[in-house]
C-alpha cells in the first residue's frame, strides 16, 4: 500500500502517547465478540475499537479521535477511520491526513486460544 505518501510532513504523523490504563480480555465465543471472527470486523470495548485486520492479526485503538476528541473511530478499509471528519490512522496509530494529524493511541493484542487481551 501506499498510504503515507501523500504526506509530505512526516513529523505531524507521530503517534501520541498511549495512556497505561487499558487492560481487558474478550472472549471469541460469546456473541457480543462475534464481529472478530471475520477480517474487518470490530467491536467496541472500554472506548476501544478491537478489529480483525484483513490479514488475521488483531489491533486495538481508542475510540476517541485525538482531532475533536469525538467517539466515533472505528476500523474501516484496514485502518482506524472516524465517521466525524473523516481522520484515518494506520493500525499502529500513525495519522495518514490532515485531521489525524496527532495519530492515535493503539494498544497490544494478545491472543491464547479464544480468549484475547488487550493492554497497553
Ligand atoms: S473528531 Fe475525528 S476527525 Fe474530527
């Protein structure tokens, strides 16, 4: 892919800091979670958005947009998109235009069997 090169300033796309307080286990079998067995489904946790990507891994981001602060990201095309403005992250969390600018905290994954963590 080819999402960064539309963007000359690298040194807007840093991801912010992500805050040391998110620590949650789901589990893939109850229905509420049942969006993660398919490639770009997600669900929203905790003010998380925890998705598939479409190669299988799993991601976590906020789903609070460091643009207005709005919740509103959700997991669109493979990366982090919120429905407010428009503002599109990477899955680590880099902002690919104007209004991600201030990138997006992400958290780990962790998966051992159906059970998955998410941290930071
Ligand atoms: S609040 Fe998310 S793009 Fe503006």
């Amino acid at each position: 892919m080819t999402l960064l090169t539309a963007c000359s300033k690298s040194s807007d796309l840093s991801p912010i800091a992500t805050p040391g307080s998110v620590d949650f286990t789901l589990d893939l079998t109850t229905s509420a979670n049942a969006a993660l067995k398919n490639s770009g489904g997600y669900i929203i946790n905790s003010n998380v958005v925890v998705a598939r990507t479409s190669q299988g891994t799993y991601v976590a981001g906020s789903h609070i947009c460091t643009h207005e602060a709005r919740t509103k990201v959700v997991f669109l095309n493979n990366e982090f998109y919120c429905t407010e403005h428009g503002a599109r992250f990477t899955t680590a969390g880099v902002g690919l235009n104007s209004y991600a600018s201030a990138g997006l905290s992400v958290y780990k994954t962790e998966l051992s069997g159906n059970s998955l963590r998410i941290y930071s």
